[in-house]
C-alpha cells in the first residue's frame, strides 16, 4: 500500500482523512487559543470531518490511551535513565512530561478518532457523495 493513502499518514501529518491533502486542525496543536479546533470541511476534497453533534467526545478514549502509554513510556526511560530517583521525583517528572505533551496528545487523539471513521477515498468526489452533498448532508 502506498505510504501516502495509510491512516497513519493523515495521523502523523494532520491531514483530511478523507484526502490525506487539506488541513485538519485550524492551527498546529501548541497554539493553544486554537489547541485541537478543527475545520468544518476540508478545504481540499470539501467533506465534512463530523457525522454528528459530540462525534469527538468519543476522542478522549484515545487521548486516554496515548496519555497512559505516555506515561508508562516515560516511566520505563526514567527507570533505565536514572534508576537512583526517588518516587516523587519519578512521579513530578511524568507529571511534567504529561503537561508538556498534553497538547499534542490531545491533537493526536482528535485526528486518531477521526481516521477510525473516515478512510482514505481520494480528493474527487464519487456521484453518490456529489448527491448526498447537494441534499445538504
Ligand atoms: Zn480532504
């Protein structure tokens, strides 16, 4: 498969993923007047990144997932790093490194969520999309 149509492309880019093409996110995610605000539509290939009022609530499962790996990540290179720390010291630091990733991790569960739903289908719209659009859905 190419590089380009995978869901782990439009994940680590931020891309439409729908396209893979236009920009998902308004602003990069450590512009944190716009963290995680999202275009309506993609401004590339014009499909909606929602199906339903609340659709990304189900985001924080994700953001959930990604923030306990973070940890257990940060946990283990403290372990193998610096073996001598003491607990709170472990404990303030993935706190930290938490705090400082949380941005992203918060994009990352946004776009995440989104490429569960929407898969790769191009930038042209198939006929069934161009009828469904002019019903305005
Ligand atoms: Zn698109």
């Amino acid at each position: 498969m190419e590089w380009k149509r995978t869901r782990l492309y439009s994940i680590v880019n931020f891309t439409c993923p729908y396209c893979h093409e236009g920009a998902f996110f308004v602003s990069h995610p450590y512009d944190l007047k716009q963290a995680g605000d999202l275009h309506k539509e993609c401004a590339v290939c014009h499909r909606r990144y929602s199906i339903e009022p609340g659709f990304y609530y189900g985001a924080m499962y994700v953001a959930y997932a990604l923030a306990v790996a973070w940890s257990v990540t940060m946990y283990v290179a403290m372990a193998v790093l610096t073996p001598n720390a003491s607990l709170m010291v472990q404990f303030a630091s993935i706190t930290i490194g938490l705090l400082l990733a949380g941005p992203l991790l918060y994009a990352l569960s946004k776009i995440t969520w989104a490429n569960l739903f929407f898969s790769y289908r191009g930038v042209a719209r198939t006929q069934e999309e161009m009828a469904a659009a002019t019903k305005g859905q």
